[in-house]
C-alpha cells in the first residue's frame, strides 16, 4: 500500500480514526484515574448523533440512536452492581453512536474477552486468587438475592474502595482497536 492510498484511506474513513482517538485517550486517562470522563463520552455520543444525521438521514440517526441505547444497556446492568464505572457505559454508549448497533455488539463481545484475559492476568499478578474469587461469588450472591437495583447500587458503591479494578476502558480501546483492523474498517 503506497502513501497516497494511506492518505486516502485515513480520509475516507477519517470517523473510525476519529472514534479510535477518542477511544485510546479515554484509556489513558482511565488507566491513570480511573474514570472515563464526561467531557469525552458525551461529546463522542453527540457528535456520532450529528454524524449519523449528516451522513444518513433519519435512518442514520435512528441508527445511531439505537447503537446508543444499546451499548448503554448492555453494561448498565454491569455498572449498578458495580462492576464498573458509569464513564465505561457511556464510552460503549459513544462507540454505538459512530458505529451503529451491529459494530456495538460485536466490540461489547471483543471487550468482554480482552477485558475476562486482563482480569485474570491481574489477579494471577497479585496471586490472590481465593479474595477474588470470593469477591466474585458475593457479587453474584447480591445480584440474585437483592431485588432493588437502587439497593445493589448503593451495596456496590460501599465496597468499590475495597476492590481491585479493571479500568475498563482499556480492554474496550483494545477491542474497538482490534475490531476495526479485523474489520478492514481504517483503509
């Protein structure tokens, strides 16, 4: 591939470098503070609104709405038992915005597996296999006994101190990252 094409390519798909941006500084800045903040994930989910408009029409639009809604709800149920942070759901949510529902679910699943092998090579760095596996089947205890998503949410914050978190953000850069390559979704 010579430069010209290159050139070409990034032009074409100057949306997916756009997202790929957004996404690798959200990583950083959630590997360094733990939080993905605002001021990239509703920025990200507003212009992936406008650009589905322009470029799509009202179809467009439905469809990023609805990658929106969807990358919402599938770490929403995550985020109120504490599993992860709210910024983690609206940067999904940012994601399906730009690249619509078929893309969102396919990245969410890519996230899934890179963020369960980050997890596992954490804990097998700090050898505190039991605590965690604990941890686990408490979480999995709350969320089937305690019927009150307001109550789990509040049990959840208690206890985030407490824990040693995955800043989720890096398992969804790489995954997105990754996707968009497997996808030939850059040139």
């Amino acid at each position: 591939m010579d430069f010209a094409a290159i050139v070409s390519g990034v032009i074409e798909h100057w949306h997916i470098w756009f997202v790929s941006i957004t996404l690798v500084v959200a990583a950083i800045i959630d590997g360094w503070m733990l939080k993905v903040p605002n001021w990239i994930t509703f920025p990200l989910i507003m212009s992936g609104w406008a650009y589905s408009a322009v470029t799509g029409g009202w179809p467009g639009l439905g469809w990023s709405l609805l990658g929106t809604f969807v990358g919402l709800a599938l770490l929403y149920g995550l985020y109120m038992v504490g599993g992860m942070g709210a910024g983690d759901v609206k940067l999904l949510a940012g994601i399906g915005a730009w690249v619509h529902l078929q893309h969102t679910w396919n990245i969410f699943a890519t996230t899934a597996i890179v963020g369960g092998i980050m997890a596992i090579a954490m804990i097998a760095y700090t050898g505190r296999w039991r605590k965690h596996f604990q941890q686990f089947n408490m979480l999995i205890g709350e969320f089937v006994e305690v019927k009150d998503p307001e109550a789990l949410f509040q049990r959840a914050a208690e206890r985030k101190s407490k824990m040693f978190l995955l800043p989720y953000g890096i398992p969804m850069t790489i995954a997105a990252l990754g996707y968009f390559v497997f996808q030939g979704m850059y040139f």
